[in-house]
C-alpha cells in the first residue's frame, strides 16, 4: 500500500502564522483573528486581495520556519513505517510567488522538510508539483493506493486518478467522501485496513 500526502495545510499546521506575519508587515490590526482564513478574510474584504499574494509568498517562503507539524502526523506515520505501508509527499507549489519578492518556494519547503520531518522520521520521498495537472499526474506516476489533500477541489479534479482514494484532512468543509480533522483519525482508518 501507498498514501500519498500533501504538505501544506495537510502536514505544515500554519496556524497564527499569517496572522503573525501579516502583523509583521503592517498588513492587520491586531484584532483580526488569527487564522489564515480570517487574515485572508479581511485583506480580501478591503480590496487587498493582491498584498494577500505578497504575504502568501512571504510565508511560504521567509517565514515558513514559524510554521509547525500538525499534531500526531509522525505517530501516523510510525504506524506506517510499522506496517510497512509505503507514503511520499506531492504538493503542488510554484517555484516562485506570483507577486512581491522573489523566494524560490521549493527550496524553502525542501529546507523545512528536512529540518522539520527528517530528523524525527527520516528521509521522506517528496515532489513538488508546479499545476495541479501535474501534481495529478505525479499521484498516478507514484502508483499511490490513497491520496491525502486539504483541497475539495484537488480531490474532486475530473483528473484525479480514479485507481486512487481521495482523503480530506480538513475539518471545516462539507465532503461526500472520507474526511478527517487530525491525523489521529488517519492513523485509526488505516489501521482498521491492517
């Protein structure tokens, strides 16, 4: 068996992180709420749509060290290791932001990788995937059995591999099909497939 994971939002927990960096840059006030979504909320709601680029870019690419692992993903994927069940990475992520500095987005994400992942579970096989066609044809080309992303609309894509099932990790959206909220709920469905 394989799972294939996505990395952000399903494995990197940014949680106050674009509250805290968007404070930073002068983007909020203070009394906006911390989450990404309310962060995302209010600069959209004052035609800031485009500084809500700038700071996605700022995050994912100097800030992403203040972000965290989400809890019980490595108790997860211990289990897998334990019973030898396969699992990569694939994310799709630009190389570069659309707007404001320049960071190469891949190298940031490689460096939490490896400073975040590898050192409690080891080397990890990941992919970073420009589109989403691509990141599509990656799960196929991995021959991955389940697939585990944040986005209704990734697993919902008439691209998605059919061979492949779709899990949401996401607590705060309506799906037809597996969802989960942690990854403790994660670990428990593939233990029941043992």
């Amino acid at each position: 068996m394989k799972v294939g994971i996505d990395l952000d939002n399903t494995i990197i927990n940014y949680t106050g992180v674009f509250y805290h960096a968007a404070l930073e840059k002068g983007f909020i006030p203070v009394e906006t709420g911390e989450s990404k979504v309310a962060v995302k909320e209010y600069l959209c709601s004052q035609g800031q749509e485009d500084l809500w680029t700038k700071l996605q870019g700022y995050v994912y690419g100097a800030r992403l060290e203040l972000a965290s692992v989400y809890k019980g993903f490595f108790s997860c994927l211990k289990m897998f290791k334990d019973n030898k069940i396969d699992y990569c990475i694939i994310s799709h992520k630009t190389k570069k932001p659309f707007k404001g500095p320049r960071y190469d987005l891949h190298a940031q994400a490689s460096q939490w990788i490896k400073s975040q992942l590898v050192p409690h579970i080891g080397d990890i096989e990941y992919t970073f995937c420009e589109t989403i066609e691509e990141k599509l044809a990656t799960i196929e080309s991995k021959a991955c059995d389940y697939f585990i992303d944040d986005l209704v609309m990734v697993l919902n894509h008439t691209g998605f591999p059919t061979q492949v099932s779709p899990l949401l990790f996401n607590g705060l959206i309506d799906y037809d099909g597996e969802r989960f909220t942690e990854w403790r709920e994660i670990e428990e469905f593939f233990k029941r497939k043992q």
